[in-house]
C-alpha cells in the first residue's frame, strides 16, 4: 500500500507508534525503526536531514508546522501578485520551489527559514519539545534599580534559531552562488524574527501600582516577520559569488557593481538572477502562469485584470452567492434565519 500522507500526519505517525510500543519515559529501537520508515517517505530531504528526522521526530512536527507557516505567509503576502507563491518544482517538506535565484525565491527562503525557527520556539515554549522549554538564561534575573525581574516562560528563541539553522541549511550541499544566495537568505529570516521578540511585562503593587514588574519574551505574531521581509524584498539587492584566488569554488556573495567588493548587510534579501514575469507557464523557471487566477476588473493594483492576466484578456463568470441572514434569536433557545442570495460576477484570467 502506497503512502499518501503529509509530513504532519507522517510525523504524528512516528510520535503515535513510539508512544504506544514505547511509553512516554523514553526513545527505543522501535522509535527508531519507525522514524527512520516514515523519514524515508518525506520528499526532498537532504541526507543530513533525514539524520536530524530520525533522531528527532517530536522536532520534525514543528519543522512541518513552521514550513506550513511560512508557506501560508507567503502566499498571503503575494495573493494580488503574479507569482503567488505557487510553482512547478518538485513537491517537498518546503514546498515546490522556482528554479531561478530570484528575489521571489529570496523571499520564499527567507520567510521559511523563519517559520520553521518560531513553530520550534513555541513548541519548546508550550513543552512538546524534548530537548528545550523555556529560555533558562532568563530565569530570576532581577534589576531593583529599575524594578523588575524575569519571570513566566520567555521564549528560547535562539533554540528556535538553531536547530532552524541546523536543519534549513542541511540542503545546501553544494558550494555554488546560488547556495550562497539560499544560505543568506535562510540567515535574514532568522534575524529578523530574533530582533522582532516582544518583551512582555505585568505590574505588581498595591492598589494596581507598578511598583515591581515581572517582564518575559514573547514571539511576535508571525504577519509582522512576514510584513517585514515584504520591505527587505522591495528593497533586495542583486549579488554575484566571488570565487578564492586559489579555487574555482565562490567564497562569498558581492553587491553586483563591478567597482566595488562591497557585501550585502545582514538583513538584506539578496538574488542572482532577474525575476521572470510570471505570465506564462514555464519548466524551466518553475513558474506557472496566470491563466484560471481570479482578478478584479476594476482595480489599478497587482490585482487588476490587466495587470494579472498580462493583457490576455479575462473571462467573467456569472454565479449566485448565498448566506444566512436576518437571524433571529427566539426564545429558548433556536436561531432562526433566512436565506439571502444575489447574482455576482468574477473575472479569471485567459
């Protein structure tokens, strides 16, 4: 019997079996066989990787949930764009990927990179993780000169970003200027979720006076990492590999300026190749077009029928849309309602 399941339900597999064969108290061989069945059925995992699945299940639920995450950043980010997030690659824990070092694919690292890190760092928070809960670093430091302490379950970020950066970066095996791009890429959505942390506090007095605070960190709202990657992808920089005086092999990544040995900064998005435009299916670029994409026929933005359906033309579709409406409480204890309805239209593109 084929398996036709997600890495989610894959990962939960592993969990359940250890579980039940094994109790809770420990990992056995039995884990361990089945880890090491279900890993092998994960699409697109490098050999380090399958590694770090086999040896850490409970981690690969939240790695499945950060690249869920990510992904569904991503596709709310670009949903009135061209390119919506989707393409033709190979399917995988990451996703089907473009096949172009553009700074669409800059964006797509970046944003899953960062995802992976917070689903592992509230995992470790909410304590499913084995080998990590709250950030221990923090626990009792006090300041009396300004009145507060640590306190509550601060968020182990830098856990989060570890065992992120041990895993995403598993799949760069080889030492070309597009690893290069993946790798700072990786780095940037990592970064700005460690300096997007909130610190959190409550007051302690009498009568609600402030006199000492208990203060924690907290993962922000992962809409905040991805609008702040949105601003580091409008402003991405173009980058070329140097390569080391006595190999052919790229050493470091460059600003593309044939004056200047100048490197990117650190939160910089960075591409090696122009983006396509998106409007046509394509096999070689990974893209897969705007025919079928919904559009909006009066707009002027990204969205417009002009815009998306690059000039081809749209077809509008009559259809009716009903909901439940005038509801009415009555007394006790039934909602009644009507049921509303009107002729609409939507346009898809040629």
């Amino acid at each position: 019997m084929r398996l036709k399941l997600n890495v989610l339900d894959l990962c939960h597999t592993v969990l359940c079996v250890g579980l039940m064969l094994c109790g809770e108290g420990g990992v056995s061989s039995v884990l361990a066989l089945g880890a090491s069945i279900i890993c092998r059925k994960i699409p697109g995992l490098s050999p380090r990787q399958r590694t770090i699945c086999e040896s850490r299940p409970d981690a690969m639920i939240a790695i499945g949930t950060g690249a869920r995450l990510g992904t569904e950043e991503c596709r709310y980010q670009f949903q009135y764009s061209r390119w919506n997030c989707s393409s033709l690659g190979e399917p995988s824990l990451f996703g089907a990927e473009l096949k172009v070092g553009s700074r669409e694919t800059a964006f797509y690292y970046a944003i899953l990179s960062a995802g992976i890190a917070h689903a592992i760092t509230n995992a470790c928070s909410q304590g499913n993780l084995t080998y990590c809960g709250c950030d221990r670093e923090k626990h009792s430091y006090h300041d009396p000169e300004k009145g507060w302490r640590w306190g509550g379950c601060s968020a182990d970020v830098k856990h989060g970003i570890r065992l992120s950066r041990e895993f995403v970066d598993a799949r760069e095996v080889k030492r070309n200027a597009r690893t290069l791009m993946n790798l700072h890429n990786n780095l940037v959505g990592r970064k700005l979720l460690e300096k997007s942390v909130r610190l959190e506090c409550k007051c302690h007095g009498v009568s609600g006076s402030c006199t000492m605070k208990t203060c924690w960190v907290t993962l922000p709202h992962f809409r905040a990492v991805g609008d702040m990657l949105m601003e580091r992808y409008d402003q991405s920089v173009m980058v070329e590999a140097v390569r080391g005086r006595r190999q052919l092999l790229p050493t470091f990544l460059k600003l593309t300026n044939p004056q200047s040995y100048t490197k990117p900064a650190e939160t910089d998005l960075v591409y090696i190749d122009r983006s396509p435009n998106f409007c046509e299916k394509d096999n070689i670029t990974g893209t897969m077009g705007t025919y079928g994409r919904l559009c909006n026929r009066t707009s002027t933005m990204s969205d417009s029928c002009e815009l998306l359906c690059c000039g081809r033309g749209y077809k509008t579709l009559q259809y009716t849309h009903t909901w439940q409406c005038h509801c009415k409480f009555h007394w006790c204890c039934n909602v009644i309602c009507s049921t509303c309805s009107e002729r609409t239209q939507a346009y898809t593109c040629n």
